[in-house]
C-alpha cells in the first residue's frame, strides 16, 4: 500500500509530489519497522515532547510581556496622549535608562518619516519625560532620571 501510494497506483486526481513526499516521510517513521537502537518514533515522539514542554513556559512568558505592555498602555495612554511609538520607546526607556535616542534612531525602528520622528520626541521631552542634550552636532534625547516616577509606575 506505501509503495502504491508513493508510485501513484491507482490515484485519482493530482497530489503535489512534495505533499506526497511528506506524507511518506511521516507515513514511514510512523510504520518505521527497524528496532535498531536508531528508533524514529523515539526520536519524534520525544522531540515532540520537548516541544510541548517547551510550550507552555512561552505562553507564560508571552502572557507576562502582554500584562507588562497593557499595565503600560493603561498607565501611559489614559488620556491618549502617547502613540505606540511613544509607548514602546518609553518602554525601553524604562528598561534601560542609560540608553538614548536620536531622530534617526527613532525614524529607523518604527520605519517612520524625519519629522513624525522629531515630533514623536519632541512631544516627550515636552512633557518632561525625556531630556534633550547635544551630541556633536545631533540632538540626543535620554530618559529623565525619574521616568517611572513621572509616569506613575
């Protein structure tokens, strides 16, 4: 019956030979009829163990940055002030408070224009939360040294 299947034998209609090369690589380790020491059921059923083991610490893990991310969007956007690329740079402002941020830094991560950019920081520095100093000739903008205290947190 493999064999028929993987030469066609008495098929109807066309399957794609990579959809048929895939279902004979399960279908074989799935029959693999060798005890060898070398066991294919072993090796995928316990990959797949792993696998599903391995799972559940990334919900947790995903389920803990979406609660961080939502605490901070309730902190910093309950009067809407504070677009999401503010929020995300705010974000890592407060993981990393020694870090700083230009126009361009800010245009390059969120793929957005010079000027939302400059305005996206300006609006911030506005509101006391970052700091605007100089770099050679390059404004650079830092987070206030009482960042979370501003924001509530």
């Amino acid at each position: 019956m493999l064999c028929d299947f993987a030469n066609e034998k008495g098929m109807k209609g066309f399957l794609h030979p990579v959809i048929r090369a895939i279902l004979l690589h399960f279908w074989i380790t799935y029959d693999h009829p060798f005890l060898d020491g070398n066991d294919l059921n072993y090796f995928l059923s316990h990959k797949l163990e792993v696998i599903c083991v391995s799972i559940n610490p990334l919900k947790e893990s995903i389920r803990r940055k979406h609660e961080e991310s939502e605490s901070l969007r309730r902190n910093l956007g309950a009067g809407g002030d504070f677009n999401h690329r503010q929020i995300a740079l705010l974000k890592r402002a407060l993981k990393h408070p020694c870090a700083t941020y230009t126009v361009v830094s800010h245009q390059n991560s969120h793929g957005i224009s010079n000027q939302t950019a400059k305005n996206d920081l300006t609006a911030l520095e506005a509101k006391e939360l970052l700091q605007r100093g100089k770099s050679g000739k390059a404004f650079v903008h830092s987070p206030s040294a009482d960042l979370a205290e501003k924001l509530g947190l």
